[in-house]
C-alpha cells in the first residue's frame, strides 16, 4: 500500500499562535484513516491546512505531487473533497442546487445527473426533499447533503470533519455506512476527524493521536483500541 | 379619472428609471453584500462614455453595446484593482472607497466632459405609439429594456451553472471554495454585471433627465428605495419596486395636496423607513431560514 496522502512537518498558525508543531501523517490509498484527539487539539487545522484553508508549513504531497501552499479551489481539482465542521450548507439553495454545487468543477455533465441519482440513493430522504431550502433541513439531513455534496466531485480523497457531531446515533449509523460503502466501491481514501474516539476505531483502518499539534500515536485500529492504558489516556473511555 | 390614468402611467414611466437602477443595486448587494453608494456615478460615466462614442459618429446601437461590454470591463476592473485587495477589511473601509469613487468619478466626468448639461438620444420615436398620448415611446422603450434585462438576469441565475456559482460564491463563499468555485472571480464578474446593467440604466434614463455629472444623484435615492421595498436580494422584487416607488411618488404627489412637487423626494425615504421597519426583507426578499 502506497501513501495516498503524505504529510510531512506540517506546521500551521492562527496569527502568533501556533496550532500545529510539525505533524506526519499518511493516509493509505483507498483506506480510513481516524485523526483522534481531545477539543482543540488540532484536527480541525489539519484538515484545513491539506485542503489549503489556512497557510502552512511544511510538506503534503498528493500521489507524490507537492500540494502545499495551492489554493483551496486548486486543491478541489485534484480531487479532494472536505466535509467542514458545520456541514457548510448552502442554506438559501435548494437541497438539489446544493448537490449541483458539489460537481461544480467536472465538465461530464451526464454523469454528474447519475451521480445525483446516486446521492439520493444512498439518502432517499434528500430526494424528498430536493426542492427544498436546504436550510431547512434537519442537521442529520444536512450531514447526509455535506457528504453528499462531497461525493458529487467524485473525490479521490475525502476530508471529514466530526461527521457525528450532534447526530442522534441511528442517523450517525446510516452516514457512516454509506461512507464506508464508498469508500469500498470507489476506492476514496478517507481521512476522518472524530471526537467519538469509539466510533471512529471502529469505522478505520488506521488511527493517529494528536495532542496540542502533535502527533503522540499512531498504528491500526486494533492496536491502539486493544490497548487499554491509550484508551483510558486519550479516549476516555 | 383621466387624471388618476395620466398620473399612474406616469409613475410607470418614473418607475422604470429606478428600476433599472435598483436592479443594478440589487446585483452588487447580491454579490458583495454592501450597498455601492458609487452605483449612480458608474452609470452617469458610462452613459458619457456612450456620448463620447455617439460624437465621434457611431450609430446608436453599436454604441449602445460597446458602452455595455465598456462599463463591463470597468466594473470588473474596479473589483480587481480597488476592492479584491481589501476583501478582509472591516465594512467601514469598503464604504470608504465607494464614497471616494463617488467623487473621483463624478469629478473625473466634470473635468473631461465639463458640467454644462448635454441632451443624450433616445433610440425610440419620438411620435407615440400606438397612437395614444398618455404614454411616451421612450418610456415604453424603457420600461421593456428593464424587463429584457429583468428575463435576461433570471435565466443566468436560475439556470446556468455559471448563475449557481455567483449564488453560491455570494451566499457562503468559504463553502463555494470547497466546491471549487474561484469566488473573487465571481464577485469580479458580479461587480461587472451591475456596471453593465447601471450603464444600461443611464442611457436609458439621460433621454429624460439630461446629461450632466450630477444626474443620478437623486435618482439613485429613489432606486435606493425600490430596491428596498422589493427587497435588497431579489431582483424581480427591486424592478417592481422601482416601478411601486415611481407610481407612489406620482400618485402622492398629485392627489395628496401637503406632499404636491417640493416633498416628492422625501416620499421616496419614507418609503425606506417604513418598509425597514414593517418588513427589513423587502416585500419580495427571502428571509434565510435556518435550524440551529
């Protein structure tokens, strides 16, 4: 298995504070990789210093290529799509413009009104509501649109930032089901950010710890789950 | 009776004046989220542009359609060289430069065309149509060229991708990013919509009021408050309240003895105010709706 994505050194800032202290990460072609960590740890940064959000330093290359320092709508071409913390709902637009937004970038038309169908396959309740103010949306009908709308670019690697976040536990279910189903159909390479240290272990493949802008541990899911001093240290449960 | 008819076609005509302009202001909010105080001043320089290019012996629609694509490149111009550099910065700063483009351009425009007052052609008969009295052809003209450009707006915003992406960049740029959409380009290109539109405004409505640096000042109150009315984000809703704002102020001004001709103007503010206070969206805005 070759890295996906590589991060090396990375180093980000808020003004003169500084978020991230040299971080490595890898993320495996077609795998699931959990970034775990307590509030304020950095997770939330990494995400956005792949995806170009806000500067950094240091190295991410994708497929081998250097992507640090594009611009997000650069990042977007090479086929990374981000979930944001907050689901960045178009809450004027309607759940189907919302979907449209998300093949904004491709050119094949046709596919992308099959790749519609496929969204609302996978989430029927989006279909019912397609023509609705997405604002409207219950906040797990718009988890489903976000991903939804990530999985319109077709993306090679998906970011996704606590996809759980004040989900009741059935909806969290069926979104991460349907993450993994893609993840397995479309081989996407999955970097995901979780507070919910369980649900996360249990839906990845690979795991990193990270605390105040470090990296403190890393391996496959198993093991750091079978380890109970780690759990108890820094998943609290 | 006869009046009453004469008076209402009349605010009709008015109406299109401001709204033509409204939907101009209505453009940019959409895009910038801040009113152009500048807007009027863009259309009174593009519509000198467009006598310019008349004086120097082009006919009138080929000069229309230069002065278009013209004030096309200048308003995506003025977004790239004056506002993309301070996109960040507090709102105050934006209203600063739109009040210094007030008076470059209007000065600009004295000094170059000098403020003696110039008639501009209209490229409507001047017999009327129809062979009835109560309405002029250019009003006609212009209240169709408003509603042409009305249909025009709509379809690029509701059904080309290219419109989606302007909403999308407008509505939530950091999320239109994350799609791909190039937002500064998008605004750019919103900034040279409302320019082409103002420019559209001017030559249509310097036939009436005359050619000179000052001609939109008062007209740009007046679009102002159809803008308003119809509310700030729906350009369907500024045309029909441009026309609400030209037909109140005609109707007020003829049949309310205290308003007569000397407090027409402030029809126009109270109209503001009292829409701000009853309904701030406008009669035609969309309120966002959200769950939180």
């Amino acid at each position: 298995m070759s890295a996906h994505l590589a991060v090396r050194g990375l180093k980000a800032f808020y003004g003169q504070t500084q978020a991230l202290h040299g971080l490595d990460l890898d993320l495996e072609e077609g795998g699931i990789t959990a970034l775990l960590g307590a509030n304020g740890a950095g997770k939330t940064t990494v995400l956005r210093a792949i995806c170009g959000m806000i500067r950094s330093e240091g190295e991410i290359q994708l497929d081998g290529r250097g992507i640090g320092g594009s611009t997000v709508e650069d990042v977007v071409r090479l086929g990374v799509a981000h979930v944001p913390e907050g689901r960045g709902t178009f809450v004027r637009l309607t759940v189907e413009e919302n979907l449209e937004l998300g093949a904004m970038i491709r050119r094949d038309r046709a596919a992308v009104a099959g790749d519609i169908e496929r969204v609302y396959a996978h989430f029927p309740r989006l279909k019912e509501r397609r023509h609705q103010q997405a604002g409207t949306l219950s906040g797990g009908e718009q988890q489903m649109l976000a991903v939804g709308r990530a999985l319109m670019l077709r993306p090679r690697v998906m970011l996704l930032d606590e996809p759980s976040f004040g989900l009741a536990p059935l909806v969290v279910a069926e979104v991460f089901e349907i993450l993994k189903s893609v993840n397995k159909s479309d081989r996407v390479s999955v970097l995901l950010v979780e507070q919910n240290a369980a649900l996360a272990l249990e839906f990845a493949d690979h795991a990193y710890l990270i605390e105040t802008g470090r990296i403190v541990m890393s391996g496959t899911t198993a093991a750091i789950g079978a380890d109970e001093n780690i759990r108890r240290a820094y998943l609290g449960y | 009776m006869d009046l009453f008819l004469h008076q209402l076609l009349a605010g009709i005509a008015t109406g299109g004046i401001y709204a033509c302009l409204a939907l101009a202001v209505v453009m940019i909010y959409q895009s910038i989220d801040h009113f152009n105080f500048a807007q009027g001043e863009m259309a009174m320089f593009s519509t000198y542009i467009a006598w310019q290019l008349l004086a120097w012996g082009f006919p009138y629609w080929p000069a229309f359609a230069a002065t278009v694509v013209i004030s096309f490149a200048g308003g995506v111009a003025i977004e790239r060289l004056l506002f993309k550099p301070i996109r960040n910065a507090p709102v105050l700063s934006h209203i600063v430069v739109f009040i210094a483009m007030f008076s470059i351009l209007n000065s600009v425009a004295g000094f170059t065309w000098e403020y003696t007052i110039k008639s501009f052609p209209s490229p409507f008969p001047s017999t009327p149509l129809f062979g009835n009295r109560l309405i002029g052809a250019h009003d006609l003209g212009m209240v169709g060229i408003t509603l042409v450009m009305l249909v025009l707006l709509y379809v690029l915003f509701r059904h080309t991708r290219l419109g989606l992406a302007m909403r999308a960049a407008a509505a939530n740029p950091d999320s239109a990013r994350l799609v791909g959409i190039r937002v500064g380009w998008m605004v750019a290109l919103g900034w040279g919509l409302a320019a082409a539109i103002g420019s559209v405004a001017g030559m249509m409505i310097a036939p009436i009021v005359f050619l000179e640096p000052n001609m939109m000042l008062g007209i740009l109150l007046y679009g102002l408050a159809g803008a308003v009315v119809g509310g700030l984000t729906s350009p369907i809703g500024a045309v029909l309240g441009g026309f609400a704002v030209g037909i109140i102020e005609n109707l007020a001004g003829t049949f309310i003895p205290v308003v007569g001709k000397e407090l027409k103007l402030t029809i126009a503010l109270v109209l503001i105010v009292a829409v701000l206070m009853v309904k701030p969206s406008g009669l035609f805005g969309r309120t966002a709706v959200s769950r939180v």
